[in-house]
C-alpha cells in the first residue's frame, strides 16, 4: 500500500454504509451477499440461496434520514447462488445469473420475463456500449455474448424477445472462463492461466498475459480482474510474484498509458472515470487515477470487523446515497415577515 504524496484537497471518495444486512429468510438463516448492483434509487442485491433482494430508498419519516429498506424479494429456480447481476437500464430489464442459467426480469419490479433461461453458461458480458445508453426506455437490443465450455454464443435481447445470432467454437479443452468483459466486437475473457482476446466479427481469440508471472504460492486469491476504460481500452491484472501489475491493453492487444502496480493482489477493480478503485486483501481501498496512474488516495480498512469489505460494484449510471454531510444547511429557522407600509406617491413631489 502507497500514501499518495499529494493528495487532493477533497478526497474523491469516501465511505457509507448503505444496508444494515440482509434479512434471514424462512428458515431463519442470513443468507450470504453473492452480488450486487444499483440504479437511480434501487439496489439490487443476489443471495448464496438464490434469493434476489430488491431495496429502495425510503423517506417516510421528514425528520429522519433516508434509508435503503427491502421491498421484495424473489427466489430464483433451485434456490442456488446467485452468480451476477447486470442492469440493462434503456431496456429496463434485469439479466440474472445463477445455476449455470441467465434469466431476465424486470425493473423495478423483478417480474419474470416470458423468456426461457439461457442454459450451460459458464460467465456472459453485455456489450459495454449498450450498458452506458442512459435509463430511458428505447426500442434498441441490447447485445451480449454467452461463454459456455465449447464456445461463446452470441445473442440480443430487445424488450421481451431474446435472439440466438451465432456461436463461435473455442479450441478443444480450452480452461472455463472466470471472468469476461465486451466493448463492441472485443470481448476480453479470461480463465485460471490467460486473459484471452476474441475478435467477434473474425472470430479469432488470442493469449494476451498470463494471470501468475510467479509459480510461487500467495495468502490471497489470485483470480482473474478486466475492467472496461474508454472505448476499446481493457484494463487487466496480473501477479508477478512481488505485486499485481495491471495494464492498459487495447482490443487488439497493444498496450496503451502507463501501468498500475499493487502491493497486493486486490479482490476488486472498479472504474468511476478518472479513477481506479481496488479493494486490497488487507482491505484497504486504493484510489489511482487513470490519466497518471499516481495514487491519489487511500481508505483505510473499516474498524469493526463484522464490517468487512468484500467485493467493490460499479454502477455506471449512479444512485442516490443519504447523506448528512450537509445536514447542517438544512435545519429550520426563523424568519422575520416584516410588512412595509406603501408610500402616499404625492409625497414624492416637490413644489418649486
């Protein structure tokens, strides 16, 4: 962990705590937080018993702070984990992995769309461009690409009417995908030794960087990061046995910028342009910007250790966070009404 060496005057993020926890369910037991995802004033939350939890910013008491309270909740078929969530925003549509199957709901409401799962998928990516359409409704598909164990399926969803466009084969034993991320036609995978990039127009697929630069065992979870930058632009993490370096790759895989480079392996990567956020095992959040690559701040680790940080989720089109940071500004005070008596206009005129 680096302290920056000029920090910025207001630091650009800060913490709160959002939920309190996540209810038990019939049988009394508090399930585990599997996944996570937000927009506008809901969030959505994915359970290790198949639960999909949805809680909304409430304001029912004037004198009292907002707070985020459940408003449904939905058992997925098996009651298995829940793997991933995606918010499609300009579909308002909700793509939900779990079991090895994608299904699709609706937003808010977590209605079942009349659309059969998509089955033996291993991890799935939603065309990047199409996530950051804003949060209106269009008449637009949304596309996204299906890793399984022998080939990545290719299809588009519009509304309630899901379309199978083409499969492209991956080579014979090729290890299962852990990770996947897609910008257009460059869709960025990897699995437990390589990042992988697939050019889905050519439907050729090549090794970008190994996962571990070092065959010597680590305390942490080494597991495979890619995050979205700009257009065409992946950044991707790697382990060279003394730290993690991350690198600017575009889709046909030249590095780009500088580098990154981390103490630890982190658990998480997030984008909020300009700034990387990662999640480290120490759990400190570490704070780089992208156009230096300088750390520009440091979170330290929560205090109470049932507060632990698990994971970190981007939400690209923002929600609603209470906050009584400026509280103060906002207290009721009195205000003198003073009536002013009107002026007799003859009074205004004067003899000469």
């Amino acid at each position: 962990m680096s302290t920056p060496t000029d920090p910025p005057d207001i630091p650009p993020f800060q913490v709160q705590q959002l939920i309190q926890s996540v209810f038990e369910d019939e049988s009394g037991m508090k399930p585990r937080i599997t996944c996570a995802q937000a927009l506008a004033s809901e969030i959505y939350v994915g359970c290790s018993n198949g639960e999909l939890i949805r809680f909304a910013l409430q304001a029912d008491d004037p004198n009292k702070l907002e707070s985020y309270t459940i408003l449904s909740r939905r058992t997925l078929p098996a009651d298995k984990a829940i793997d991933d969530i995606v918010v499609l925003p300009s579909l308002s549509r909700l793509l939900v992995q779990s079991d090895r199957q994608i299904h699709v709901y609706t937003l808010p409401s977590l209605d079942p769309v009349n659309v059969k799962p998509i089955r033996n998928v291993v991890r799935f990516a939603v065309d990047h461009r199409h996530l950051q359409r804003p949060p209106i409704v269009i008449n637009e598909p949304v596309d996204f690409s299906v890793i399984k164990r022998s080939g990545i399926a290719m299809f588009s969803l519009r509304n309630d009417r899901l379309f199978y466009q083409k499969e492209i084969p991956l080579p014979a034993g090729s290890p299962p995908a852990l990770a996947a991320r897609r910008i257009g036609l460059a869709l960025c995978y990897a699995d437990d030794e390589y990042y992988n990039m697939v050019d889905l127009d050519q439907a050729s697929l090549y090794q970008l960087l190994p996962l571990r630069q070092s065959p010597d065992p680590t305390p942490f979870e080494v597991k495979p990061l890619i995050t979205i930058i700009v257009e065409n632009e992946f950044l991707i993490l790697s382990w060279t046995g003394t730290s993690a370096l991350g690198l600017f790759i575009t889709g046909e895989g030249d590095p780009v910028r500088g580098t990154l480079t981390w103490a630890g392996y982190p658990k998480a990567v997030c984008l909020d342009y300009p700034y990387i956020t990662a999640l480290l095992p120490d759990e400190t959040i570490e704070v780089h910007s992208v156009e230096t690559q300088a750390t520009v701040q440091v979170v330290g680790a929560p205090v109470e250790f049932s507060v632990g940080r698990l994971s970190l989720v981007a939400s690209l089109h923002g929600y609603l966070v209470p906050s009584t940071q400026r509280s103060g500004k906002m207290r009721k005070v009195e205000v003198d009404l003073l009536r002013r008596d009107r002026q007799d206009p003859t009074t205004d005129v004067q003899s000469s």
